[in-house]
C-alpha cells in the first residue's frame, strides 16, 4: 500500500490543543507526584505536567529518568543537550541550559553542546556519539563509536548512553508534538 502525502492539504490538519493540566485536574498519583515536585522544585514543570494526562505516565517516566546510571549527572546534562539540540525542542533546550549550569557548565561549554562539541576530549567524544545515534537512530559512524571507547568509556555507558537518548527523545516529542508553554528562560537560536 502507498500512500500520497501530496494529496494531504494543509488545512485539513487541525493544531491539537494541549492545555497545561492543573493539580486538580490529574489522577490521584499525580496529584501526589504533583506535590512532590512542588516542593523539590518550587513548581511542576509543564512538560512533566503534560506527562500526568496518562495516570501512571508521569511516575513511569520519573522512575526510567531518576534510574542509576553509570554516566555522571554532568554527562547526563551534556547528553540531554544535545538530543534536544539534534530534536529541535526548544522546552528541553530551555530547561537543559539551567539545569547543565546547575551541573558545572558555564555558558561557553554550553553553547559548544549544542553545537556538538566540548574543549574536554572525553565529554566531546560523548557528545559526538549521542548527536550522532540520535540523527542517525543508532546507525552512527564506526569513528564516533570507537572516539567514545578510545576516551575510556564502556558497553555498560554505551548501553547507558543509549537509554539517556531514549529518555530525553521521549520528552522533545511529547513537547515538539504539545508545544506546551516553555516554564524556563528561553534558549537562544544557534
């Protein structure tokens, strides 16, 4: 069967809506997750109240995120960046940018991330593979794969590397698809 997207008009596709759900307006796990993070953070983040629109969404998805790794929070940060630079989510540009300074990155090292790079050898090779498994869904270049073992790193950080992708690409659909209202300073345009 083929299908002719060509013949699809433009007009006949509807914005879908997503309003940004309030405490009352969720389940009672995430009401209580709700609270939660009221108090760890000061706020729900709308991303993470969009989540709450499934019952067990939210706790599913805090649960796979706050899982022990064996990347460092800084790798994790540098990775989160750049999935969401490669996925064009502005949301989690937004929130990566503060929560990477949060983690020891200044601004320059930032802006390197999202360009997919860094000045320390061992983050680039990083950076590199996980721009790479994300443009490329898996299929990267055999430099990229043996720059990252070359630095020092292992299976069990590909294989983490790998989940920390799945993780942050999850999020930049969810908003590329709700366009949510961004709850954080706004990240610059490369």
């Amino acid at each position: 069967m083929t299908y002719n997207f060509n013949s699809i008009k433009m007009e006949n596709i509807k914005k879908i809506n997503f309003n940004v759900p309030t405490t009352n307006e969720v389940g009672p796990v995430n009401q209580e997750i709700f609270d939660g993070l009221n108090k760890a953070l000061g706020f729900v983040p709308n991303l993470y109240a969009t989540i709450a629109y499934s019952n067990n969404g939210l706790k599913r998805y805090l649960d796979f995120q706050n899982a022990k790794t064996s990347l460092s929070n800084k790798e994790k940060e540098a990775v989160n960046l750049i999935v969401s630079q490669v996925n064009d989510c502005i949301y989690c540009q937004s929130a990566h940018l503060v929560l990477g300074k949060m983690n020891g990155f200044n601004d320059a090292q930032l802006l390197d991330i999202r360009k997919g790079k860094s000045e320390n050898a061992k983050l680039n090779a990083l950076v590199k593979l996980a721009a790479d498994i994300t443009k490329n869904r898996g299929n990267v270049k055999k430099t990229n794969v043996e720059d990252f073992f070359a630095q020092g790193y292992t299976k069990e950080n590909l294989v983490d590397l790998i989940l920390q992708v799945s993780d942050k690409t999850a999020m930049n659909y969810l908003h590329n698809l709700t366009k949510v209202p961004v709850d954080f300073p706004i990240a610059e345009s490369l």
